[in-house]
C-alpha cells in the first residue's frame, strides 16, 4: 500500500536549509520515493493553513518509507534540518 510523507517546513536559516537540500536527492535515490510537489504559496481553501513550504513525496509502502527515513543518510539530513527550520510531518497510507 503506496503512502505518502507530507511536510509543511517554516525555513528560518536559508543557507542552513540549502546544506540540508544539498543531499536530498542522494538519500531519496534507490528508495521508491517520488517527490511529487513542493510549493511555497499554497492556495488556502478551508480553514487557516500554517505559513511554509509544503513537500508531498510518495512511496510505494511504509518499509520504503522507513528505509529512507531510519536510514543513516536521511538521519543525518534530517538533524541539518532541525537546525535550519521547523516542520511538521505525518504518514498518510493510501486507500489501494
């Protein structure tokens, strides 16, 4: 069952943010993972959307998913992201 990494980032060290996009493709090579938008002027249509920069990336399961998430690449990118920008994330499982 395919399912889908969603993030909404607040970037408060752009350069920081950069180092952390530098690596990006290279950990998400190999694992299944397909980033399929990131946009930074969403359209709100219900509600009072957080400011920031959205990323959607589908995989086609969670094992994927943990392999490129637990794994030590992204592990790593991820603490340069903690530095550089808050963000909140959530799994979402597709209905297939």
């Amino acid at each position: 069952m395919s399912v889908w990494f969603s993030a909404t980032i607040r970037i408060h060290d752009p350069r920081g943010y950069d180092a952390y996009l530098a690596g990006t493709d290279e950990a998400l090579a190999g694992s299944g993972g397909e980033v399929v938008a990131v946009d930074d002027r969403v359209v709100p249509l219900e509600g009072s959307p957080a400011a920031g920069r959205r990323v959607l990336i589908r995989f086609p399961d969670e094992a994927a998913f943990r392999g490129w998430y637990d794994g030590p690449l992204y592990r790593h990118l991820r603490e340069i992201r903690f530095a550089a920008a808050e963000c909140e994330a959530v799994l979402i499982h597709a209905r297939d």
